[in-house]
C-alpha cells in the first residue's frame, strides 16, 4: 500500500479524482441539501414555474408587459433591459472616454490636465456610490410644474423628457436599425477585402450604401407616422403632469450616466495606452512622407491604436456590461433583479440562480466571440510589426 | 571670416507660455476653451465648497438649508455614524481604533522590507486579529459588541481586509491548481475561475447571503456578514488568481528546472523559487486588483449591510437633514477617494520602478 | 572528492538500457544504451536535434522517458517518488541557461538546496557554499544578485551550486553555448579541474577541444540514436560513420 503511494502515476491519478470527486460531491450536497429544505417550504423544484404568471410588475421594459405574463416572458425583459442598459452605457461612455483619452493624449497642457483630473476624479470613486449620487440629483429634480426646460427637453424628478417623433414603435425600431447600418455598413464596406475598386470608386459604393440606409430610415419613418400629429412630439404640462415626448425613467437615466462618467474614465486610460502603444518610428516615418499631422493621425496612430486597444476595451465592455446589475440599487428592473424578485417572490431558488448564472455565460461569451471577430479581422497580418 | 557661435537666447517667459499654448489657432482655441472649463468649475467648486458654505452646526439645519453653498454642518453633525454606524456610542473609540489598524497594516504592507510571505502574512494576520478583538470585544475588560452593530467605515474596512486575507491565499491556491500538469485538476479548477468571472460580483454576493443557507446544513451556515465575505473573497481570488498565473508564467521554465534537478519537492519549488519571483512580477496587477476590490466592497449595502455608503444614506435620510444629500455623498467619495487614489498612485510608482530596474 | 552518501557503492553510475522518448508523434530518442563507470567522463554531441540535451534530461527526470530503462547509481529511474528525489540528490546539473535564482544572492542560491533538501545546518551549508565558491574561482562576488554578474561568472555559480549538494555524477547541457566567446574558456577551465578530481561528468557540449583533453569516451548522436561512440583519439581521427565525419567537418573546419 505505501509502496503504491510513493508511484507518481498513482498519486497523479488519486490526486485527480479526490479533487474532483471532493468538489462535484460538495455542489452535490449542497444541491441536494437546498431540494429538501425547499421542499419544506412547499416549494417543488422544477421549470414548470416559468410558465405561472408573476403577479407583479416591472417599472422599466421594452417589450409590453403586465403582472399577468409568465414568468419566463419575464426573464426575457430582464435580459433585454440588461443588454439595452448595457449598450446606451457602452456607447456614451465610449464617447465620454474618447474624448477624455484624446484630450489625454494631446499635446496641450491644459487639455492634459482637465483630462487627468476627470480621470483621477471618477475612476476613484465606487461606481455604486456614483449611482446613489446621481439618483438623489435626479429623483430631487423639480417636480413637472417647475421643470428644468432646454431645447424641447425637459428635466423633472419623474424623468427626462425629451422630443421624439410621433411614429409606430415598429417603424421607429426599422428607422434605428437603418441608422445604425448607415454607420456599420461603410466601415464594414471598406474592411472587407471583397471591394478591390480603386479608391474613388470605393468611397462612391460607401457613400451610396450610407445614403441607401438613410433613406431607408426615411422611408419607415414617413410610412409609421402617427396621422394628424406633426412629426416631432414635444413633451408639455397637462396639467399636473407631462404629456408627449418620451420619458427616460430616472432609474435608467441614473445608471446610463453613472455608467457613461464611470466607464468613459476607464476607458480613457485604455484609449491613452493604445496611443501610447504606437511607436515613435511609426508617427516619425509618416511625417516624414510628408503626411499633415491630421493625416498622420487619421491614417496612422488612430488604426494602429485601436488595434491595441480592442482586446483590453472588449474585457472592459464585459464589465460594464455586468455592472448593469447595480440596477437593483435604484429599482431598475435588469436581469439580475428580475431573478432577485422571483426568488422572493415564487420561492425557485436554484432554478433561478441556474437562469442567472446562464444568462450571464450567455451575454459573456456572445460578447467575447463579437469582439474576437472584430480582433481577427483588423489584426495586422503577419508578424512585420512585432519587435 | 569668424564664426562666432551664439547659443539662441533663451525663452522668455512669455514667449515659453506663447509656445506651449498658442502656437496654432487651434492650439489656442483649444487652451482658451480648456481654461475657461477650469476656471468655471474651480469657481464654481470652490463657491459651493468653501466660500458660500456653512461648516458649524450652531445654525441648525434651517440655517444650513438656506445657504448658497454646500452644508458641512451635516457631516459635522452625524460623521459619528458615517465612521461608526451603530456601534455603541461610548465604545466607539474601539471602532475608530481599529481603523486606524487597518490604516497602519496598509501602510506597512507598502514598505518592501514587509515583501517576505512570513512577514506580509503576520502583519495581516495580527493586524487583522487585533481589529477582530477592537471590534468585538468581550475579551481584556472590552465588552462585547456583536456583528450586527458593526457599520460605516469599520465595517467597509473590516469586510475588505477579510476578502483580501481569505481571497489572496485562496487565489494562489487556484492558481497553482490551475496549472497543475494533472489535466483534471488544472480543468475544473478553470471551469470555477472563468465561471466566477464571468457572473457580477452582486449576484454572488446576493447569492452567498440569501441563497447560500438553502444548501448548507444548519450547523454550517453562520453568520450572513462571514458568508458574504466568503462570496466576496471567492470573487476576488477568481481575479487574483489569473494575475498570480501571469506572473508565474513570467517566471522561465529553467527556475523549475533547476530547482528540480537540485533536488527539491514542489512545495519547495513553489515557496522558495517559483512564487517569490511570480508575485514580483505580479505586483502592479495584484495593487490595480486592491484598488478595485476595495472600491467593490460597497456593493455589500445591496444585500443589506449597514457600511460606509448605508451609514451616508442614514445620515442624511433621516429627520432635519434630508436636503443634504449631496454633502454627505461628497464626502463618503472623499474618503474612498483617499484611499484608493493614495493606493493606486503607489501602484503606479512601483510599476515606474520596477520598470526601470528592468532595464 | 567528497562523496555523499552513495547509494551502492561500486556498481556503474549510470546505465541506460533501451531508452524510447516521444513528443507526441516525434520519436525523440530511440532505443538508447549506455553505460557509464563511476569516475568516467562522457563527452556527447551531435547537430542540434538530435535527442542529445533530451538523454541527460532523462536522467534526472526533467524529461520522462516513455520505454526502457535508466538506473542511476544503482536506482531504477521509475514511477517511485522516493527515487526520484533520491537520483535527484545525488546527480547535479548545469543548464545552457544557468537558471540561477535571480531573487537570491550568490550564496544563497548555493546554500539553499543544501539546507532545506539535504537539512544541513546553515553554518555547514554557507562554510561548503564558500568553499566551492573559492574552487569556482569567484569568493568575492557571494553577497551579489545574478543579474549583477557576467555570463560566464553566472555559469560558475551554477556549477558551485550543483556541487554544493556534493553529486556522484554532473550533467553538463551545453554549458557553454549561451556565453560569449571570451568567457568560454573560464568556464571550461573549471570544469577541467573538475574532471581532474575524479567526478563522473556526463557534458553535452560542442567545444571538441574540452573533449580532446578530458573526455574519456566521445558519443555522437543523430536523430535520437546513439551512431558512434569512442575514446577520443580514435573519435577526432578516424570516425567510422558517415554521418559523424560529415558533422566533425562541419564543427572542425572553421
């Protein structure tokens, strides 16, 4: 027996299966030990519940939804609540840390200074605590009555109001994607390998696509047009409330802003290294083409930088994207508090926290593998530049 | 012909400023445009901060309220509960004591003749058994004060430096089994580090305090405060046990080597040879993932405790002072603020440093 | 030389019967054989590739081999924990790399080995990690770090190091390949005077002059086997394989 132990293989292999074993025995037990207890309380372990109705209600969704949806329905709004959150707060903290990462990375002093204060500032702060703040700024707005009022937007404790054109919301959903495909639909044009028309001709085909999906947005917005109202509704007092325009809860503006502020001051300093990753050699062989310092720029620092920056700026969307989960900390009904909810109220503990835990694999890997796509499709070839 | 060489006159002073900031239109559209965003929000800052602000409690609130600027007397008034929460009012010298503890351990955990595993493990353990006792009490004449009164800035203290004392060995551990040779243990230790990463640090939190004591038999599941600290401890190990990888991996295979042919056994290789040299090379990262944890710990208001940011929203929420909400946050940032920013600068110095020995 | 604690005195130090070593698909090392006396000094070369580094890290276990059998100083080299640690003990080595540890002065690196795997007493460990500092040829730099130190002070301190745990046998990968050329012949001088005490030297190296002076046997390897194997005079003047006249021409002729 002694003798046996001293073999490596056999230790190698006892090793394995005691570490394994001692684990999957633990997960186990404790699932085991969680049927009964909830047993106990009444409660049957199982799926079925998904399809009982809820009985209570959510404050914030894009799809419609009463207590009497099943549960299930539920879940999907609190996924598209997350993801929705999720990419309003990627994309104004992408713009808020552009800008702060350019002005890092400038040549101006000053434009230095402000950029590093900002950053000093938000990213030392706990992003839950930002959220607090800017919740009791927002909910202690003016009530409607007095309302902040600029440009047609208004700003009240119950929400932002703001102008929005009066269509049918399947029509403004065709308008947006047509939107967004005028932005992607050239970038991709001009990736693609699949254009090998000299430059002129290039731009023309990009310029067309842009344009083709601009009218496109056009067309659905003419043809979903509420009649007999014009085009633009501008949110007003009707007496002791608002009406027209559209509203942004003040839970969802809370966590747009607070995760634009916190995540722009990370995503400066990524922006600062990928520009600081550019080498010298490269921007000093530009100029020396000739090139104008915006040219060098556009043509040079910029894409080599953004190269840098994906595979980092891709980790740091997966944690913004988790940090929706902060909804719960003003009652904005994301993922996370759909599940919270449900477990208190139906009792199906570890149906819903498998659902969690699922869910968030789930929005994990499908950004890694769009972001690995991106990667591998800017990535410089070869190896010419390593070293 | 002579040549006479004449150095170029040196900048004046004027002429420096000239340079640095108007040296293009748009140079100088943009500095203007910058220093008028300066100036506005220093102004603007400084009004409400200092100038128009009341600082002594003798007013009451109504004086307060009506001020232009910023209202101190709130954070005069209840700081006691910021720091302390609701920690017995006499004994809160104990509370305030083991902060400072804490403070102190920081500091020495800092300094690079600490930089040993014995010593950086004794400076933790007794700094943190000497706030345990502070704390707690009920030994040495202190008398007892249960968890449950803990609050404010000791608690958000306590609960980081026990993830940081659970969490750190653990990630070390999970870093070793992960690249184990064995390709079980290496695989299923990563299945549970990529399976923490990837969930929010709430939803682990809300599910070791509420979901937990389903799956434990009573005897095991203790108090809520120690489980969430697990939960938040089993989180950051996750994290630091991917940076402890990194530096392992930075560590040549020919150290193992050379340890092996001299004869040493794996927990002889890893103490001796492999972690000193991964941890040095880990160090930056490990400081960044402090920073980061410790900026976390106020999630743990989610699932119910009463810390620094739960104690703010009790100073201000309560009775006369509800219109102060802003003062109070300003200042509960301010000390997260100092302590992250002063632990982070000292990260980014050692990253300097340890940089340019490298070379 | 001090000889430690020998496991079966008299007997061969080495024996390698039948060797097989795969990475994967690629055959490594194939049916290997040889014996080494105690006292003997092996010399082995070959074009890079050919198995040669693999054998002697086979020896010591930083390679497991996959067939055949090795027994160092009479100890089966298998499975056994315990003789693994024991073989380890008694056979030093000297990487192309040095691998010293860069976090531990010079003397340290030599008295750690000897105190926490042979647990020796410190004074004990730091009065023979001098000594062999002193056979070294570099007493003055003990209190330095590694990275202080030039490659061929590096290499001495590695040989201190491995002998320091007092071996029966030293395994030399390519001591030399990783220096400067000025610093070759400090290094070699040492392990000369090392040879000339009587250690069992087992040197993967392509310095053919080391080899000409202390070699007692001379092994050329090629594409994991052992292709010919002889003193040195006979080796240098007439190879009898084809393959070993064409490598001794491509290493003897510039």
């Amino acid at each position: 027996m002694v003798s046996l132990l001293r073999n490596q293989k056999v230790r190698n292999t006892l090793l394995q299966v005691l570490y394994v074993g001692s684990i999957a025995a633990l997960v186990l037990a404790g699932i085991v030990i969680a049927r009964r207890n909830l047993a106990e309380q009444g409660i049957t372990s199982g799926f079925n519940f998904l399809f009982k109705s809820t009985g209570w209600d959510v404050n914030f969704s894009l799809l419609p939804a009463t207590a009497n949806d099943p549960y299930w329905w539920y879940f999907l709004i609190g996924i598209i609540n997350t993801l929705f959150l999720g990419s309003v707060g990627l994309m104004l903290a992408t713009i808020v840390g552009t800008i702060v990462g350019l002005a890092r990375t400038s040549s101006n002093d000053l434009a230095r200074l402000l950029g590093r204060t900002y950053v000093d500032i938000f990213r030392n702060i706990p992003l839950i605590l930002q959220v607090f703040f800017w919740y009791a700024i927002i909910t202690h707005l003016p009530t409607p009555r007095g309302a902040h009022e600029a440009w047609g937007f208004l700003l009240t404790s119950r929400g932002l109001y703001i102008p929005f054109p009066n269509v049918s919301n399947a029509a403004f959903a065709a308008a947006t994607l047509a939107v967004v495909a005028a932005i992607v639909l050239p970038t991709w044009l001009g990736r693609t390998s699949r254009l090998s028309q000299p430059i002129g001709q290039r731009r023309a085909i990009q310029f067309t696509a842009a344009a083709a999906a601009l009218v496109c947005a056009a067309i659905s917005l003419a043809v979903g047009r509420l009649p007999d109202l014009p085009l633009l509704d501008f949110p007003a007092l009707q007496g002791l409330n608002l009406r027209g325009g559209l509203r942004i809860p003040p839970e969802f503006a809370t966590l747009a802003i607070a995760i634009a502020i916190y995540g722009g001051s990370y995503i400066a300093e990524i922006v600062r290294g990928g520009f600081k990753s550019v080498g010298k050699g490269q921007v000093e062989a530009a100029l020396s083409l000739g090139l104008s310092p915006w040219r060098v720029f556009t043509l040079v620092r910029l894409p080599l930088a953004l190269r840098a920056m994906l595979p980092i700026l891709a980790n740091q969307y997966v944690w913004l994207m988790k940090a929706t989960t902060m909804g719960i900390a003003v009652g904005f009904t994301d993922f996370f508090m759909i599940v919270a909810l449900t477990i208190n109220h139906s009792g199906q503990t570890l149906e819903a926290i498998g659902i969690l835990m699922a869910g968030f694999l789930a929005i994990n890997l499908s950004l890694a593998a769009v972001f690995n796509r991106i990667n591998k499709a800017i990535a410089l070839k070869g190896n010419q530049l390593r070293g | 012909m002579e040549m006479v060489v004449v150095a170029p006159p040196a900048p004046g002073r004027l002429e420096d400023l000239r340079r640095r900031f108007f040296a293009t239109p748009l140079q100088a559209v943009l500095s203007l445009a910058c220093l008028t965003i300066m100036v506005f929000l220093a102004w603007k800052l400084l009004n409400w901060a200092v100038f128009s602000a009341v600082f002594t409690t003798s007013g009451g609130p109504e004086a307060c309220q009506a001020a232009a600027g910023a209202c101190w007397s709130v954070i005069a008034a209840r700081w006691r509960i910021i720091f302390f929460g609701l920690y017995p009012y006499e004994e809160q010298w104990r509370s305030a004591l083991a902060c400072v503890v804490v403070v102190v351990m920081t500091v020495l955990s800092c300094i690079p003749v600490f930089w040993t595993g014995r010593r950086i493990a004794l400076v933790w353990g007794a700094g943190t058994a000497l706030f345990y006792v502070l704390m707690k009490g009920g030994v040495l004449g202190l008398a007892h004060v249960g968890e449950e009164a803990w609050g404010g800035l000791a608690l958000t203290l306590f609960i980081f430096v026990t993830t940081c004392l659970v969490g750190f060995p653990l990630a070390i551990c999970l870093a070793l089994l992960r690249r184990s040779e064995l390709p079980w243990i290496s695989r299923t230790t990563g299945l549970i580090i990529d399976g923490v990463r990837s969930l929010p640090l709430i939803s682990i939190l809300f599910t070791f305090a509420v979901v937990l004591p389903f799956a434990l038999p009573q005897w095991l599941q203790g108090d809520k405060l120690y489980r969430v600290i697990l939960g938040s401890a089993l989180f950051f190990s996750a994290y630091q046990a991917e940076i402890v990888r990194g530096g392992m991996q930075g560590v040549p295979t020919g150290q193992e080597e050379a340890a092996m042919a001299l004869g040493m056994r794996y927990w002889q290789r890893i103490g001796r040879i492999l972690l000193p040299q991964a941890m040095r090379n880990a160090l930056p990262a490990t400081i960044n993932q402090f920073v980061i944890s410790f900026k976390e710990t106020s999630l743990v208001i989610i699932v119910g405790f009463f810390e620094i940011l739960a104690s703010g929203n009790a100073a201000y929420g309560t009775g006369e002072w509800r219109f102060a909400y802003v003062e109070v946050y300003a200042f509960i940032a301010f000390i997260y603020f100092v302590f992250v920013f002063s632990l982070s600068r000292y990260g980014a110095f050692l990253e300097r440093r340890m940089s340019i020995s490298e070379r | 030389m001090i000889s430690g604690n020998s496991t079966e005195p008299g007997g061969p130090a080495l024996r390698i019967e039948n060797l097989d070593k795969y990475y994967g698909t690629f055959h490594a090392l194939r049916r290997v054989n040889l014996a080494v006396e105690r006292g003997e000094r092996i010399v082995v070369c070959g074009p890079s590739g050919s198995g040669k580094s693999t054998m002697i890290r086979c020896i010591n276990r930083l390679e497991q081999h996959n067939g055949g059998r090795i027994a160092v100083l009479g100890t089966e080299l298998n499975d056994d924990v315990g003789n693994i640690d024991e073989i380890r003990r008694e056979v030093g080595m000297v990487f192309q790399h040095f691998n010293l540890f860069p976090h531990m002065t010079v003397l340290e690196n030599c008295m750690l080995s000897p105190m926490i795997v042979r647990k020796q007493p410190r004074a004990q460990a730091e009065a023979t990690a001098r000594r062999y500092l002193e056979k070294v040829r570099i007493p003055e730099q003990a209190m330095k770090y590694p990275g202080q130190l030039s490659g061929g002070q590096q290499q001495r301190v590695a040989i201190a190091r491995a002998l320091c745990m007092q071996p029966q046998i030293m395994l030399f990968d390519e001591p030399t390949s990783a220096l400067d050329p000025e610093m070759v012949s400090e290094v070699l001088d040492v392990m000369v005077t090392l040879a000339s005490e009587g250690m069992t030297m087992i040197c993967v190296t392509h310095e053919m002059g080391f080899a000409r002076r202390v070699a007692d046997r001379v092994i050329f390897m090629d594409s994991g086997e052992i292709v010919e194997e002889a003193p040195p005079e006979t080796f240098f003047t007439t190879p009898r394989n084809e393959r070993t006249r064409q490598f001794l021409s491509q290493v003897l002729d510039h």
